[in-house]
C-alpha cells in the first residue's frame, strides 16, 4: 500500500526533513519518492531509521541539479542507503544506532551545500510576497470603491477575510522563517559548529498560533453551514420574511427563468448573536411572473441595525433611486421603484420586488404595499 504524505511546515528545514521521515518510519511508512509538495511512502514494518539530507549543486548548461554516482556510491560504501531526491535535496538513510559515520567530518565543508537551499528559499519569500501584493492589489481594485459590498461580506460570514489573511500570514512567515532558519545555519556551520538537528520549538509554537487561527475561521464557517435552514415559501409567514401570498399573489411556484438559479427557498444562516435569512420567490401568474428577493437580518441590538439600513442602501442596484419614506411601525425606510430598505428593532431588511405593472407608479405603490405588510409582521412578532 502507498501514501502520500506533506510534511507540516516546521519540517521544511533540514533538521525537520530528517525528523519527519524518521517519524514516518517510525509509524511504519517507509519513504519512497519525494515531490514538491508531497512525499510518497510505501507500507513497510516499522523500524528506527535515521535520514540524513544531502544539497545537491548546479552543473550543466541548463543549471541541471544532480548529485554526482560517484558521491552516491562513496556514502553507500559507508552504510547510507541512498533513497530519492529531488531538485536539490537528496536523502540518504541507515538503520539507527548502527555507528554509521556522518556525511560530513567538518561542518565547514558542509555549510559550502546549503547556499542553493538559501538561494531557493530566498526565491520562495520573493514568490510569496509577490503573490500577497497581487492578492491586495486585487482586493484593493475590486473593493475600493465598494466598502458596503465589504461590509455586507463580512457581515455574512465574519471568519473568511481573517482566514484569508491568516493563510497569507502564515505563508509569508514559513518563507521568512526558512530564509531566517537557514542563514542561522550557513553561519553556525561556517564557524565550525555541526548542524543543529533540534526541533525549533519556538517556530512551532508560531505555527500552532496560525493554525489554531486558522481552524477557528473554519470551525465558525461549519457552524454556519451546519446551522442554515431552508424553508420552503408557503403560506403564513416565515419568520421575519414576506412571502408573496402575503401580497395576495397565489400562482404556482417556480423557479427563476435564469440557467443555474434554485427553486423558490428561503434560506436561514445564524450569525454571532443573530440571523440572516435569504429569500427568492417566483410565482407563475399566466404568462408572467411575480418576483420577491429579499435578505432580513436579525442583529444583536438596533443600533447596529440602524448602522446597517444605509449599508444596504449603497448595495442597492438602483441605489440613485431610493428616497426616504414612512411607513407606520418602521424605524427606517428607503424605497425606489423596485428595491426598499427598512429598519425596525433590531432587523434590517434589503427587498426586491418584481410585479407585472403598467407603470414605475404601480410597481412601487406595490412595493410600499409590501413595506406594510412587513411592519406589521415585525410588529406581529416583536
């Protein structure tokens, strides 16, 4: 049986390389070929088995990485089983206890190797700063002009930009870390002191902060997910949502007359200290049809439903088009000819409304009416 397996970013080091196939071995995977990303192991008995990682050098006229035969039968001579390797790491192993002697006598000699892996990781920090400022340059281009919209993102699902931030943050420190790591290494070698194979507890401990982070953001993310209800539109109320029988619209349901759209659903996610409830509707009257779209927040108090009606305005597709009005038992009201936003309590509430009118007069005398309805359903369950 084979495996693939990814060494956890405290094993990119040399010294966590080696760990992390012993520890393997140990678990009775035996390493058979390593990859950029992932190594492949085959099912064996387990077995204490010390690794020892060799940097290759550049040759050729293509800067080919290899490691010479004769270098390879040279360590096998003295017991080092040669194993894979990959670009410029290549990995030797030995039965542990045997006496195997090291690869290198003198740390000086050995420190010479380590220049292609600070190279290569230096090229890796570039990459990864690189890809974050592409990243924020994005975010800034698509966002910059649109705060609501972000908003409105965050609102919905609070842990997916501290997620996407955490992994940046934790790619850009494991490429530092490995430039840091290895230059502390070339000098410690350099002055004659061998290799320090010890687990860099410190590192760790960064990285478990990371992704103790990281499965907070994920966990949040699955609650929402386990935590939604769909609700099918019927008649009645659901919850603080309008329905279109409400508005005295009985055609049949259906779904939207747009490739990839679902059924008529209401959609219910619960939020930190609320609830987020979205809606789309479509009822069939002949030969046209009734629209409803609509998301209804339930906040933790009003105020922050006061602060949320404006965002939810700019958000509007037609946003130029909204006007202040009143409607009884609502705190706060803009309406247009297609698109409201009210505010009420501690709910909040962006609805769209499409019916067969004659004119921009019925459709929003239609949408006020729905306005109505909706304050006294909140009123109802106040």
């Amino acid at each position: 049986m084979k495996r693939l397996y990814r060494p956890h970013p405290n094993d990119w080091d040399i010294g966590g390389m080696e760990r992390f196939y012993a520890r393997m071995a140990r678990r009775g995977w035996q390493l058979e070929k390593r990859g950029a990303l992932f190594s492949r192991f085959v099912r064996k008995e387990p077995e204490e088995v010390c690794y020892r990682v060799e940097l290759a050098s550049s040759s050729g006229n293509f800067g080919e990485v290899q490691l010479p035969p004769e270098q390879i039968q040279l360590y096998e001579e003295c017991g080092w089983q040669y194993v894979t390797g990959r670009g410029l790491v290549h990995l030797f192993r030995a039965p542990a206890g045997s006496g195997e002697p090291e690869l290198y006598d003198d740390p000086r000699q050995q420190a010479d190797t380590l220049l292609g892996l600070r190279r290569e990781a230096r090229h890796q920090l570039i990459g990864a700063c690189i890809q974050t400022a592409v990243y924020l340059l994005l975010v800034c281009l698509n966002w910059g002009n649109r705060t609501a919209d972000m908003q409105i993102t965050c609102l919905q699902a609070p842990t997916l930009v501290p997620l996407a931030i955490v992994l940046m943050a934790s790619l850009l420190a494991g490429a530092l870390h490995q430039v840091i790591s290895l230059r502390r290494q070339y000098r410690r070698m350099r002055l004659g002191q061998p290799l320090d194979r010890r687990p860099q507890w410190g590192w760790r401990t960064i990285q478990v902060g990371f992704w103790a982070a990281a499965a907070v953001c994920v966990a949040f993310l699955l609650w929402q997910a386990t935590g939604s209800r769909t609700l099918v539109p019927g008649a009645g109320q659901v919850g603080p949502c309008l329905v279109l029988e409400q508005l005295g619209e009985e055609g049949e349901l259906t779904s939207l007359p747009v490739r990839g759209n679902s059924e008529s659903v209401i959609r219910m996610t619960p939020l930190p200290g609320g609830r987020w409830w979205h809606g789309q509707e479509v009822r069939e009257l002949g030969s046209s049809q009734v629209s409803l779209f609509q998301d209804v927040y339930e906040l933790s108090s009003p105020q922050a439903a006061a602060k949320l009606g404006p965002v939810l305005a700019q958000t509007a597709t037609f946003a130029w088009g909204l006007e202040p009005v009143e409607v009884d038992g609502l705190d706060w009201v803009v309406c247009g000819v297609l698109e409201a936003v009210a505010v009420r309590g501690n709910r909040a509430a962006y609805i769209t409304l499409l019916v067969p009118a004659e004119n921009d007069a019925e459709q929003r005398a239609t949408l006020m009416q729905a306005l109505t309805v909706l304050a006294q359903q909140w009123q109802d369950l106040a």
